[in-house]
C-alpha cells in the first residue's frame, strides 16, 4: 500500500487531496481521510430539534404514559441534554468515519443503508432491556423509530456534507 489508489483500491474509500473547505485531516496509522466536524455539529444540532419534536408533540403523551411518569417526575435538569448532545455528537462522529473509512459512500441510498445497519445494531441491543424491564411494545416502537429517525437524519446531512 504505498500509493493513495492502493488505499483507495484496498479499504474501499477515497483519499483526500487536500483539508480544504473546513474540513479536518484525520490520519489513522497510514490511513488518511477527512472528517467533516462542521457537518458532525449540523446532525447533532438536527438529532436535539427532532428529539424535541419527537418526545414533544409528536408522541411525548404517549411515551409519558408508557414510561409511566407523570408531571411532577419530570423536574427538568441540564444533565438528560448534555447525556444527549455528547451521545448525538459521539454518532454523527462514528457516522462520519464510516462514510470517510470504511463505507464509499457515493449515493444516498448508501447512506441510509448505513443508517439503516446502525438501527438494526440499536435494536438488537435494546430489545433485551425492554424485555427484561417489562416494558411496552408502544415505548419500545417510540424510541426504536426515534433512533431509525436521527441514524437516518445524520447519515443524510454527512452525506450531503461530502459533497
């Protein structure tokens, strides 16, 4: 491996020419390629507007019933948004290192299949816990398609970011 092609050939993805247009240099061992953190902050910001849409309007009535809480559970702190914005900043993180490492993504449908392997890994690794907890096949629906939503949402503003 001692060209840009032969990684490009070997690995499955392209070798940057240059860190322009805000974009990072990320090297990994003899591995090179750009992450694009001003797009890793756009999905995380869009996963924190969709989460509030999600858990508000959409379906927090339902959720609230289904986790079993009520008005006076539900004291507002900063500790559940800075959980959030670190765990969303964290996937659009590994999403974007799939799309610039492993994965060459060149079409959208690409990018939703990875959001899609993504959601399976959460939904494999959640329904024991739901199972287990004796919670609702409603709650689990909920949260489930949240994470299908923002896997989805991410992997497509990365996307369009590379471009």
């Amino acid at each position: 491996l001692k060209t840009p092609s032969d990684l490009e050939a070997a690995f499955c993805f392209q070798v940057p020419s240059s860190a322009s247009s805000g974009f990072i240099l990320y090297t990994l061992s003899d591995m090179a390629y750009v992450v694009d953190y001003v797009g890793m902050l756009a999905a995380c910001l869009c996963a924190q507007v969709l989460g509030g849409l999600w858990y508000g309007p959409f379906f927090g009535k339902s959720w609230v019933r289904e986790m079993r809480l009520n008005e006076r559970d539900m004291k507002p702190t900063p500790m559940p948004f800075v959980v959030t914005i670190g765990a969303n900043f964290f996937l659009s993180f590994i999403i974007s290192n799939i799309f610039a490492a492993v994965v060459k993504v060149v079409v959208i449908q690409q990018a939703l299949m990875v959001a899609g392997f993504i959601w399976t890994v959460t939904i494999a690794l959640r329904m024991p816990h739901y199972a287990f907890g004796g919670r609702s096949f409603l709650l689990f629906l909920i949260d489930s398609l949240f994470d299908l939503a923002i896997a989805a949402s991410m992997s497509t503003i990365l996307f369009y970011r590379q471009k």
